[in-house]
C-alpha cells in the first residue's frame, strides 16, 4: 500500500515535471512580453545578460566621429535576376532570405547577404516601434539587413557567434504621407503569411529602394542580436537618414500578422517585437559625420544655391573690376595732369635745356 502511494507521488511529480518542461520557456521559446519575455531573456540565454548588446541609444552630442568610416558599398543589392524571395512568419518577425551573392564592402571584412527583417509597434503608438533609438527617441519602426563574414567564415550558422561574425545595416523608419512604393514589395504580400510558421515566394525587387538614399552618415558600433541567443556577433550601421511610408503601410505592418500559429485556440498578434535599449557600458558610438543640424537639399535648391553664387561671382567681378577701372582712369588723369604741370610749372632750366636743341 505504502509502496503503491510513493509509487503513484513519484508518477505525480514526473507527469509534473514533464508538463513543466513542454509548457515552460525551453531552449527555443521566448516572447517580447509575459512568459518568456526580455526581462527573461538573460536567464534563458546568457548571452543575452552580456556586456555589449543590442540595440541601443544613440547620444549623438556622445558619439565620436571617425573620419575613416566610409560609405559602404552594396553589392547586388539593385540586381533582382529571376530568382523570387521568401517571405516568412516566423512568429518574432517577417523575415525575407537573400541570395548570398549580395553583399557589403566597405566594412572591415567582405560580407554576405543572409536576410532581412522588421521591427514593429503596435499600430496605435506611432512613437514606438524601433529597436535603436537617437538622443531617446524612437522611430515608428526598424529594417534590419543581416550579413555574415564571408571573408573569415563559412555560413550563417557558423558566424552568429563568433567575434566579427555579422554585420547588419539598420534603417530607422518613420510613418508620413506618402506611399513607399519599395516597401509595398514586402507588405502586399503579408495577408498570405498571416500566421506563424507560413512563407510565400514573392517576385524578386531593388532590395537597395528599401534604404535611404545617403548612406555616408551613418553610426557604428560593436553589439549582438537583438533576439535570442544574443550572441556578441554583430558590427553595427544604423543610418542617419530616415526612410518614410505611409501610416497605412506602417498600419498594415502592424497589425496584419499573428505570431501565434493557425491552429491555436488563442490568437495573438504580432506585435511591439522590439528589444528595449540596453546599457552602452564602455563602448562608443562612431559617427562617419559630424552630427548636426541636417540639410538635404534637394536637385532645385542645389541648382539655385550653384545659381546664386555664380551671379554672386559675376556682379562682383564686374564690381571689382569697375572700381580698378575707375581708379586707373583717375590715376591717369592724375599722371595727366601730373605732366601738365611738370611741363609748364617745370624748373626754366628744363625748358631752356630743351630749346637749345630746337635752336641749332
Ligand atoms: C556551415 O559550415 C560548417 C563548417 O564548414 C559546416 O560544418 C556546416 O555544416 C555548415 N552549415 C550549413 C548550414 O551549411
Ligand atoms: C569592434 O571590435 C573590434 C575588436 O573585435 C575593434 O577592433 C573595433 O574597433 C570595434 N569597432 C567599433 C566600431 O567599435
């Protein structure tokens, strides 16, 4: 009897364990809010409790600017061949792969293409939504390009954890009101990959028409994943220049897809799937810019700054070149009357020495 009791606890305590261990937080499972959310991250995933994470904020008055930064190259980023993208749910994110022979130069090592994914809010906040923020602010949304180091490793799998191993251009994205036509590549075809775990093979497009025009401003540092593991892999570049769409893009990206698969009783929206700020610690920003008050200009006001300045240039040559005019034909008429006077008011001995060679 006593036996069949322990037996029945010990049977009790295991089914307990065991339904723990299915329903808990286990190696893959993690959520940016509740169960397994950020504040958990660090206990699920060491990594992520690491001294050099991502994302952060960007103190533009604390950044350093670094004159050697160049502007990075994208390499077949306009190139869109035959091949078509796939789109897919992954129940953190829309992710959409890339060929491997796109890629960046102008970074410390050549990298590769691996994928492109997003940042959201919740489609009501629109000052929310972005994983890096500037000065404390947020934009309403983030692309993040992701690469690996082709030059020192093998593949993806291999570089996520290695020092050096990845490098992601970042674009902070802002609702205006205006339609991007270049995001539409991506957002038209969201309603078929509403939920978690879906894809679709979208027509392939200028992958480049998704960043900003100026990528020479941009800031720089070493951080991680800004998801789970959180491996301490990734060179950072997060570009000044915003790019726009409209709220009814942003809208559509924020409330479109679930993260919950199709067959769960609960659905739950995919949404707010960015990180918090974490702590700089000892690292610095790197700017390839002196941050300022920013200008673009546009094609017009170049042509009429280049406009001005050369009728700027011509009235004050002919300005200069009166005056000069003005002062020699008085310095003549000076020189002139100069000579007048010489000749007639002249020492008599100048006149007299002058008519004895007349007189001969
Ligand atoms: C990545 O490269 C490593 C080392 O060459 C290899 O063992 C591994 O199978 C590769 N993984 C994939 C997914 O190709
Ligand atoms: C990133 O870390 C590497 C060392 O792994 C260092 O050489 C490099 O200067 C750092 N880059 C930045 C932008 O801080």
């Amino acid at each position: 009897m006593e036996r069949e009791t322990t037996h029945q606890a010990w049977l009790g305590t295991t089914a307990c364990i065991l339904l723990c261990l299915c329903t808990g937080p286990t190696g893959a499972e993690w959520a940016y809010a509740g169960h397994g959310g950020q504040s958990e991250w660090p206990s699920l995933f060491p990594e992520c409790g690491g001294p050099s994470q991502s994302p952060v904020d960007v103190v533009t008055t604390q950044t350093r600017h670094e004159p050697s930064l160049i502007t990075p190259q994208l390499l077949g980023y306009h190139q869109h061949r035959d091949t078509p993208f796939t789109l897919t749910n992954n129940g953190h994110t829309v992710e959409m792969s890339l060929p491997n022979w796109m890629g960046v130069a102008g970074l410390p090592w050549q990298f590769s293409a691996v994928q492109l994914h997003l940042h959201w809010g919740n489609g009501m906040n629109m000052a929310v939504g972005s994983e890096h923020t500037t000065d404390g602010q947020s934009a309403s949304a983030e692309l993040h390009v992701v690469h690996y180091n082709s030059e020192l490793y093998a593949n993806t799998s291999e570089a996520k954890s290695q020092e050096n191993g990845l490098a992601v251009l970042a674009v902070l994205i802002e609702a205006g009101e205006e339609m991007n036509q270049a995001y539409d590549n991506i957002l038209n075809h969201l309603d078929l990959i509403r939920h978690a775990g879906l894809s679709v093979a979208i027509p392939a497009f200028d992958v480049q028409a998704l960043l900003p025009a100026d990528l020479s401003r941009y800031f720089r540092y070493n951080g991680s994943l800004t998801t789970p593991p959180c491996h301490q892999s990734v060179l950072w570049t997060i570009f000044s220049e915003r790019v726009k769409v409209s709220h009814s893009q942003l809208i559509m990206l924020e409330t479109v897809l679930f993260s919950s698969k199709a067959d769960e009783i609960q659905p739950t929206m995919l949404q707010n799937n960015y990180r918090s700020t974490q702590p700089l610690n000892h690292r610095v920003v790197l700017s390839s810019f002196i941050p300022g008050p920013v200008k673009i200009y546009t094609a017009g006001e170049i042509f009429a700054i280049l406009l001005g300045c050369l009728c700027g240039c011509v009235g004050m040559a002919m300005i200069v070149h009166f005056i000069v005019k003005t002062f020699r034909a008085k310095d003549v008429t000076k020189d002139l009357k100069k000579d007048v006077t010489l000749h007639t008011t002249s020492d008599p001995g100048a006149t007299e020495e002058a008519t004895p060679q007349s007189e001969p």
